[in-house]
C-alpha cells in the first residue's frame, strides 16, 4: 500500500482523508500546510506537518502527496502547492471513485479529485490539478485542462473545450463545441450555448443565442 501526505487541514482535507483511506490503494500518513497555517499538532488523528519540513519527515522516495484545496483565487492557490510539491519532487495522486463511470481510458492528469457519480464519456481528457465535484456529465470528445474546478451536477455536451483554471459552478449547462476560455467563472444555474471569452464571468439562468446574450444572463 502506498502512503500519501495531505496538503491542506480543511473540509476539502477531511474529504480526501474519508476519501482515500476508503476507496482507494493509499494509506494517509499525515497532513501538511505551509507553516504559517500550522493550528494543530493532529488532524484527523494524524500528523500535521510544516510544508517546509515535509520532505525531511516524508520523502518523495517513500511517499506521495495529494494538494486537497478548493477553488480559492479561482484555483490560484491550488495550483501554486501543487507547483511547489512537484518542485520537491512529490508525485501527485489523483482520486477516481470506484462509484464514476471512467470510459476515457483513463487520460486523467495527476493531483485530479474525481467524485462519485461523474461519467466521463469516451475521448476526453482531463488535465492536472482538476476537481469534479460528485455528479458530473463530461461529454465525449471534451477536454478540461488543467487547474479547473467543476461543482456538482454539471453537463458539459460534447466537444466542449474548457480553458485553464476555470471555476463552473453547480447545474450549469455547456452546449456541445463551444469554448470555455481560461480562468473563466460560471455561475450556479447557468446555461452556456456561445464561446465564453477568458476571464469573463457569467452568471443567470438564461439561454444565449452564439455571440449574442439574453436579458437574463450577466457577462461581468
């Protein structure tokens, strides 16, 4: 059984904590944050270490980490521990639940947090550092790259192309081909149907004809 070290002391922690010690081949050895953040001496009834002193105390020649963060700064803070962990030279784990449905052969990045009852179609491809949240439709021929997080019970059609570190929040909806430009928001409830542009925020429960926005729907 390999063993991993947690980045993080939060609920998202705890989750890939219940996570990984239940369905999964890792064994939790401890947790870590930077030291600024070190609370604790325990989480979870285990170790909480200093993210400077880690890699004295857990060595990537022995374990693997796992960066268990939210969507904070739109995946800013996400990605740069997942940087810095692979600067020490971690290999990052991904969680796939044995309760999704995987028929994309299995083209996941590392560092990835898939949850149960996501169906990932054929042909996609999911890049580092991606968080699918429970309950996700990815269609087939789409690809999210890296640094991206998904809520829950979200349907992304066919051939959608999602930008880095996008944040897409719960029940929304994205028509097949369109494109989703990096660090892009949408909002809970929203429905996408046009190009979204990089950086832009999108937020109401209204249909958009391509290039052209309904009453109803906010471009910020």
């Amino acid at each position: 059984m390999k063993e991993l070290i947690i980045f993080g002391t939060a609920d998202i922690a705890q989750l890939a904590y219940f996570y990984f010690s239940n369905d999964s081949d890792y064994k939790v050895a401890a947790f870590t944050v930077d030291a600024e953040y070190v609370k604790v001496d325990e989480f979870c009834g285990l170790p909480v270490v200093p993210f400077e002193e880690v890699i004295e105390q857990y060595p990537p020649e022995r374990y693997d980490m796992f960066v268990a963060l939210s969507y904070s700064k739109l995946n800013q803070i996400r990605k740069e521990k997942y940087i810095a962990a692979h600067s020490l030279g971690y290999q990052l784990a991904s969680y796939i639940s044995s309760r999704a449905t995987i028929l994309n052969d299995f083209r996941i990045g590392d560092n990835c947090f898939i949850l149960e009852d996501n169906t990932i179609q054929p042909f996609v491809t999911i890049g580092n550092n991606v968080t699918l949240w429970s309950g996700n439709h990815i269609g087939h021929h789409s690809t999210i790259h890296d640094h991206c997080f998904l809520a829950s019970h979200i349907v992304v059609s066919g051939g959608v192309e999602i930008g880095d570190a996008c944040f897409i929040g719960v029940n929304a909806t994205l028509r097949d081909h369109i494109k989703i430009g990096e660090r892009c928001v949408i909002g809970a409830g929203t429905l996408i149907v046009a190009d979204a542009d990089p950086e832009g925020v999108y937020i109401g429960n209204a249909t958009v004809r391509a290039n052209v926005a309904s009453p109803r729907l906010t471009k910020i």
